[in-house]
C-alpha cells in the first residue's frame, strides 16, 4: 500500500510493530538492535512495565489539562522531583513537547529575564559551530549545522553568532596541549563578547556534549569553567542543552555535573521520557526568575500541551525507574565497556580517525586518512552507507555527515538504552564493525 506520510526520505522506511528493551520488532519480522535509542531518547528501551503502567493509568485519570487554567499533579511530581532540591541552583521547570520547543523557550527565556531587568538592549546570543539546538527557526539559529540550516538561513535571525566548537579532534593544533586549547578557545570567546559589546550579550549556548552534528564530543578539561567565568565577566547566561547528553546520557543525571559548573538554563528533553511520551523541559535558577517575578510575574510564553499530564506521568515513571534501579552506575559500566569494546575493534582501524564520548554515548569518526585525519569526499556518504549495512545486520545505528565542517566528514553515533546487557554491548560493536567494513569495501 502507498504511504500518505510524508516520510523523512525519499521511501518508506520499514514498518516498527513492536519493540522489547533494546531490541525493534518489524512487521517484516526482521529484530533491530536499537544501538542509537532513535536519537539517543530510548534510555530504558522499549516496553518498560513501570512506565507503560504509569502512562495507562494518566490516561484514564486525566488525559489533559489546559495550563492557562490547571495545573496537574504529574507535573507538579516531576517538578520536585527534578529540581525539589535544586541541583547547581537550578530550582524551576517548564515542561514542553520535545527538544526544540525547550531551546526556543530557553531563548525566549533569556531574552525576557533581560527585558525585565532593564537592560533590553542585550539581544545577542553566541553559540558554536558544528553544534545542533533544534530545527524551529529559533533554535536552527542558535545552531551550527551548515547542512540543516542552509535551506532556511533568509529566515535566520541575525541575532545568533558562532564561534569555534570545543572540538579537539579537529580543533587542536600540533604541539599544543590541553590547556593551551582551552584558552585559546576562551579568548576566541571573549574577543566574540567584545566585538559584540559585553552589554548586548545575552547568553553564551553550548550543547554540553556536543551530539548528533559532529558525534559525542566531550569538551576538553576546564572549557565550561573557562566560559562560565566569561559569562559571569559580562553579565552573560548560560544556557546549556543536554536534550541528548542529559538525564543519565553520559553517567550522571546532567552532564554539566562532571564540568563543575551550572548552567542558568538548561534544556533536556530525549532522556527524560524515554520515548514513552513526547515531552522535554528547560530548567532554571532563581537568578534568572528573579527580575521576571518581581516584575511581570509571568513569562510571556506557551504552548497547547505544555506540563502535558500523560507525558510527564511517563517521564517521572522513567526518572524513577533510572533512581530506582542505579542505572546511572550502570550507565558508567555499560558506558566503559562500549567504549573498550569499539578500541579493540577500531582502535587500530585505518579508517576510524577517533573513537570519544561519555557513559553510553559513543561515536566513531571515520576518515580517508588517519595521519592527515583528510575526511571521505562527502559524494561518498559513508555514514548513510553504514547505516544501511548495520540495518541488513540487524542493528540500528545513528549516522552523521559534515562532521569535520559541516560538509565533509562522517561518524556513527551509539547510544543503547541503559537497560542493555553485556552481550548486547558486544553485539553492537560486532555488528557495527561489520557494517563499517562492508560499507567501506562497497
């Protein structure tokens, strides 16, 4: 039968029917190791009881509520339990339906914490190349995919600059070291804020691990202390998006944790429900709120399904079932072993150039050649063509392109659920390297 959908590609994608922790059940009969979680959102995988119940039981007590009149009781148990004993300072939450909305409304929130506080002229944001904050036109801004924003940049605002991403891979220079990078990047930065001027800056935004544009790039020790210093300086937020490297992604519930920094806003979204729901939030400190509360007392922002009760009865069940069962400690040893096991494999590999990330959040870069680390001719789309190979094999990977600069480059994104076993840990590295091999000898 012809799909009425609108699909992302030029054909249909195989039919999903079902789905048991890690692994997608097709209508073909065909079993998928889901080794990305999607697009690192399946953080319990698929069928988990507690959440299913919970989302079974929402529905049937309150499927809605319009939050302009209610609240509900869900979202106000999500709340605390999120930012109840408010974590690097942060101390509220808004709830929405996904990735996007909540950087759109980090933005907004920015922008009208310094209306509120009497400085309207500060109207600029920076944030990075090679860095994705979602496809809304606000957040395409933000961002830094040359690929996905090209279509739309007469549509961009001009109020968003970038800067070099904190990329050492393909940022470092020979001979120099971690530190030297570091602060090379910080004056990069606050040269930005000065061509700007200080006074107009709003806000600094970073993906804390950078996803899905260049793959798990951690930043390098000591950069989000060295721009937290730069924003503090200027009187600057500093909003940082873990929709895909948060709420356990990388071994602890934020990933801002293992930086020894907080942000002022922070955006989460994929792991915090699971997939179970549509729903992500921006969380924030009383720094931001305080001008905004003693003033208008309402942020001037919204959408229909906001603090949506079945969503955020799935997502609370979700961070439960994660408290409950010390899967952030099991993320960490998953994590590890993933990352040992794509060494063995690739680590010799005279087409993978680097093998990063954090806790169950890994990516391989593959390159033509490993001493110049020269990226593949783009014309080639290696990364689709792994996708494709680990598909017949039985396993679902996240590809990506333009990795070194938005146009040339190619790496494969891993991010299996936290529930996964042992041997599915090894199953994916064997069945990737496969894929890899196969695609390269095509």
């Amino acid at each position: 039968m012809t799909s009425r959908i609108l699909h992302r590609g030029r054909t249909a994608p195989p039919v999903a029917r079902g789905g048991k922790g890690p692994w997608l059940h097709l209508a073909d009969g065909r079993e998928i190791l889901d080794a990305s979680g999607g697009a690192a959102v399946s953080c319990l995988g698929h069928g988990h009881p507690a959440v299913v119940a919970a989302v079974q039981a929402q529905v049937g007590a309150l499927e809605y509520a319009h939050t302009g009149f209610f609240t509900n009781e869900p979202a106000e148990r999500l709340a605390e339990m999120l930012v109840g004993h408010e974590p690097g300072g942060l101390s509220h939450a808004y709830f929405v339906s996904g990735g996007s909305e909540a950087m759109e409304a980090a933005l907004k929130l920015a922008r009208q914490h310094f209306l509120e506080a009497g400085q309207p002229q500060r109207t600029r944001f920076i944030a990075r190349r090679q860095s994705y904050h979602g496809n809304t036109l606000g957040a395409l801004a933000a961002g830094g995919n040359a690929a996905r924003r090209a279509p739309y940049a007469p549509l961009l605002a001009d109020s968003f600059s970038h800067v070099s991403p904190a990329f050492p891979y393909r940022g470092m220079r020979d001979g120099e070291d971690e530190a030297g990078y570091v602060a090379r990047l910080a004056e990069e930065l606050e040269a930005e804020f000065q061509r700007l001027g200080p006074q107009n800056v709003a806000a600094f935004v970073a993906e804390t691990v950078v996803g899905a544009t260049a793959g798990c790039v951690p930043p390098p020790a000591g950069y989000f202390r060295a721009v937290r210093a730069i924003c503090d300086r200027h009187g600057a937020l500093l909003i940082l998006d873990e929709v895909m490297s948060g709420m356990g992604r990388t071994g602890t519930l934020h990933a801002w944790e293992q930086e020894g920094v907080a942000p002022d806003i922070q955006a989460i979204a994929k792991g915090l429900g699971g997939g179970y729901q549509p729903i992500g939030a921006i969380l924030m400190n009383e720094r931001v709120l305080a001008p905004i509360m003693a003033g208008s007392g309402a942020f001037a922002h919204g959408h229909t399904y906001l603090s949506h009760p079945v969503a955020c009865a799935a997502a609370l069940a979700v961070q439960e079932a994660i408290a409950k069962d010390g899967l952030l400690e099991r993320v960490r040893t998953l994590g590890a072993r993933l990352e040992a096991g794509l060494t063995e494999r690739f680590g010799n590999h005279r087409h993978v150039g680097d093998i990063r990330g954090r806790g169950l959040f890994q990516a391989i870069e593959l390159v033509e050649d490993r001493a110049t680390r020269r990226p593949f001719d783009p014309a080639r789309k290696l990364n689709l063509r792994i996708k494709e190979e680990a598909l017949a094999r039985g396993l679902a990977v996240y590809p990506g392109g333009g990795t070194a600069d938005g146009v040339a480059g190619d790496h494969i994104l891993l991010a299996p659920p936290y529930t996964a076993t042992e041997a599915e840990i090894d199953l994916i590295v064997a069945r990737l390297g496969e894929a890899v091999d196969a695609a390269l000898a095509a």
